[in-house]
C-alpha cells in the first residue's frame, strides 16, 4: 500500500490529532521555509510520537528535511530530534550520503530528486535518452540511498513549492526505482483532490504532502484526514 508522509508539522496539538490516523510518516522542516522548527521543537513533537508509541500504539516514523546539511547541522539536529530518517533536499552527492550514514548508524536516508514541468515527448530529449539521463543521475545513489523523492522543483528553495510537476515524467524514474529496489515516492501540489489520479495513474510507494493539508497556512486536520483516507482507502 502506498505510503504517507505529512510534512511541515510544528505544533504538538496538530501531531497529537493527527496520530490515530494512518499516517506512514511526519515531517519537520529544518531547511529555511515559513514552516521550519528548531531542533528542540522537533525533539518536542517527537516525544509527543514516542509517548504515543510507548501506550502501544502504531506511530509513524520521524523525517527531518534539511538541505546542504554541514557536518554540525546534523550533529546538532540529531542531539535535539531522534529522528529515522533524514530527507535530503539539497545536492548532496553520494558520497555525502554515504559519510552521513557512516556518522548517524541506524539513520535512513531520502534523496529529494527536483522535476521540472517540461514534458516527456519534448523534441529535444527522446524517453530512452531520458532513461539514460536519469540512471546517469541516480545510479550512483542506489546502495546509499533508502528512497528517492520527486518533487516540483523550486528556484528559490528546490522544493517544496506545492505546484506539481507533469506527472508523465514519473515512468522512467519509477522504472529505475523498481529495477535498483529503491522506492519512489512523489510529492509537489498533492492534495486530496487529486491524489487519486496520481495513484491510479502511476502507484507510487508514497506520496507526501504539506501545503495540500493546509487552510491559509495552517495544518488543517479535515484536510489531513481526507487527503490519508484517500490514499489509505483506495479501492
């Protein structure tokens, strides 16, 4: 079933609504955006999820999204918020990656892959010379790399725009993914209005959404427990 992730989440009432729901993962945004928290808010909405956890209870799994984390960053986030995985937003390089997993043992890692709207077919770049494209870039990614995240990108911060990209450039990322056993996951513009399209057309392992889930910039809850159930009850 396909996963998913709910991002951009910064207040312990709106985690604490959320938790019942069949929710695969939360996010936190330490990059620079209008919803970024501060290591200790993170570790604060995290002991909210691991108290949960502790009653017995099914709890999702903690991203932190970073991008071009230093060294220190890492360090620093990681004393303060005990997260499982870290979604890498920037242009990290593998052997990045490789060094971060090295230092944080136990630490999972996302890589943030940024799409352009332009559409497959266009005259300058045939499918297989995209597939080529696209295993040239990723390859070296596929054993450091515990999934690979599509995204509309954004020139001011890579991501994270809440615009969604031509979805007809989805397949040959999806067919590498299957092919090096690293899943796919898709954000950019989800919402639970069309979210159905998205996984009837392609069936991506996850989806991950934060502006989609929000009225006037604040999470909405009736938002987040549609979009879920859209995904989750899916026929």
């Amino acid at each position: 079933m396909t996963s998913v992730k709910i991002c951009g989440l910064k207040d312990v009432q709106t985690v604490q609504s959320i938790l019942h729901l069949p929710i695969d993962h939360i996010g936190f945004l330490f990059a620079k955006s209008k919803r970024q928290v501060t290591p200790q808010q993170a570790g604060e909405l995290i002991r909210v999820i691991t108290d949960w956890k502790a009653s017995g209870k099914a709890a999702p799994l903690t991203v932190g999204v970073l991008v071009n984390p230093s060294m220190e960053e890492l360090a620093d986030v990681l004393k303060e918020a005990p997260l499982d995985i870290l979604q890498l937003h920037g242009h990290e390089t593998p052997e990045e990656c490789r060094w971060i997993k090295n230092a944080f043992p136990g630490i999972r890692l996302w890589k943030v892959v940024s799409v352009t709207n332009v559409r497959q077919g266009d005259e300058h770049e045939s499918p297989q010379s995209s597939k080529d494209v696209i295993a040239a870039q990723l390859d070296p990614f596929k054993d450091v790399v515990d999934a690979i995240l599509l995204d509309t990108f954004d020139p001011v911060y890579g991501g994270g725009s809440g615009k969604t990209f031509a979805w007809e450039t989805i397949p040959p990322y999806q067919e590498w993914s299957r092919s090096a056993g690293v899943p796919l996951l898709v954000a950019g513009g989800l919402h639970a209005d069309n979210v159905g399209e998205l996984l009837d057309a392609y069936t991506p392992d996850g989806v991950d959404v934060s502006s989609g889930v929000e009225t006037e910039g604040v999470k909405d809850i009736a938002k987040i427990t549609s979009f879920v159930e859209r995904v989750k009850h899916r026929v």
